[in-house]
C-alpha cells in the first residue's frame, strides 16, 4: 500500500473535520459533559447523595451483584466512599465507551456521505489510490481523532474526580487497573467498531445526517453493558473487559475484511 497517499488522504479530511462546525461541537461537548459535568457533580455531592431515602437499599442491591473480595473491601468503607467508588469506577465504565463509539461514528459518517454533500466525491474517487487504501485513509481519518478524544477524556476524568472527590476519599483513586484496562484494551476496538460499522452505512446513504441516524445503532453495545450493570446481572471487572474488548476486536476484524471485500469505487460512481 501507498502510504504516503494513506496520510494525505487522512491529513485531508481531518482539516475537513476540524473546518466543520456540525462534527467538531459535538466532539467537545459530548466529552464535557460526560466525563467533567456528570462525574464532576456526582463525586461532589455524593455525601448529600448517600444520605438520600433508599440510598442505603439501592447500593445494597448493587454490592450483592459483585465478588466477595469486592463486598469485603466496600464493607470497611463508608456509604459516601462506596457510592463514590461505585459510580466513578463502575458505573461510568462503560459510559466512558460512548465517547470513542460517538466520536468515530461522527467522522465516519461524514466519510463518503459527506464527500457526496460536498460534491467533492467524483474527485476523490478518481484519485491515483487503489481502493484498499481509499478505504484505510476513511479509516484512519477517524479512529485517530477518537482516540486522541478518548484519551483526552480520560485525563479530564481522572483529574475531575479525583480533585471533586478528594473530601469524602481523602486520596487519589482514579484510575485503577480495571479503568487501564478499558482504555488501552476496550476503547480502540469501541472505535473501530463505531467507524467500520458507519464507512459501510456512509458509503452507501447520501447524507451525513442520514448516515448518522442509521448508523448509531452500533452504540447498543454499550448501553445493555450499562443497564446490565445497574440491573445487577453483571458486574464489570477486569476479566469481563478483557473478554469484551476481546469480542470487539473480533468484530471489528470481520467487519473491516467484509468492507474491503464488498468496497469498490466503480459502484460508487454509479449511484452518483
């Protein structure tokens, strides 16, 4: 393959990207709220928190669903301390999975569909690149951006709740090895699952709104691991992550070798 043509095609639409209003916002506002607001206020007033009717019931609940040794170390700590750690460690997890998942989908959504907006389409499809590396380059363009996004999250995250929780835990508890895990482990194929879900729907709608809609269904993975945990039926830890990151990466495989079998430029001009 052409790298060089790979790097200019990505350089290419990553200025797109960062030119266009409608992709940037919602890949800064997303964050902002999910990883600084949310957790931020949550870590803040979990004290005014666990003294709420039925706190006590609601996170016995939870305890019950998770290992033994798990249950032993939340039995030392206090009410506001457990709702803390429940919450900023466990239940954001997989909400943090929302943010490469979004923010791949966003790109790639205005891959080819956007092309075909800008009626910038025609010529890029007759550019000197084989299609394999037209289709790594749409690729590219999006999976860097999530993870510089993701990562970028993380950071805030951790400083947030730490600095927010830092009166009721009196020390530094985020992150540990679970939160580790999720981000060098799950976060990357969350992405790759995202924007490889979304080149296919993209190449094949005419608008970046219509390619978005469809394709942010690939976001449901995430929300059953979410409900599953507040229901009770499963509680993540590492071992769960290392085997979800583990189906992602599957996907992401069978579907990237599905779309390079099925992706061809000529269909494309064809629909034009």
């Amino acid at each position: 393959m052409n790298w060089r043509a790979i790097q200019a095609l990505a350089r290419r639409d990553l200025l797109v990207v960062l030119r266009s209003k409608g992709i940037l916002i919602p890949m800064i506002v997303l964050p902002v709220i999910m990883m600084v607001l949310l957790p931020g206020g949550i870590a803040l007033f979990a004290p005014a928190i666990a003294d709420a009717p039925g706190a006590d019931a609601d996170f016995e609940m939870m305890l019950q669903a998770m290992p033994p040794e798990q249950q032993a170390r939340y039995a030392a700590m206090s009410l506001d301390q457990v709702m803390v750690e429940l919450l900023v460690l466990h239940f954001f997890a997989p909400m943090f999975l929302i943010i490469p998942l979004m923010v791949a989908s966003t790109i790639a959504a205005n891959s080819f569909a956007g092309e075909k907006e800008r009626k910038t389409l025609e010529a890029l499809i007759y550019t000197p690149t084989t299609d394999t590396e037209l289709l790594v380059g749409k690729l590219l363009t999006a999976w860097i951006p999530a993870l510089a996004v993701t990562l970028v999250s993380f950071v805030l995250y951790g400083v947030v709740v730490n600095a927010a929780a830092w009166p009721t835990m009196g020390r530094v508890f985020f992150p540990n090895l679970m939160w580790m895990v999720l981000v060098i482990w799950v976060a990357p194929p969350a992405a790759g699952l995202g924007l490889s879900a979304m080149i296919l729907v993209s190449a094949k709608t005419n608008s970046f709104q219509e390619a978005y809609q469809i394709g942010s269904v690939v976001v449901l993975p995430v929300v059953l691991l979410l409900l599953g945990q507040v229901s009770g039926v499963m509680y993540l830890s590492i071992g769960v992550l290392v085997i979800v990151g583990l189906v992602f990466w599957l996907i992401d495989a069978a579907i990237l070798w599905y779309s390079a079998r099925i992706f061809h430029r000529d269909e494309m001009i064809a629909r034009l």
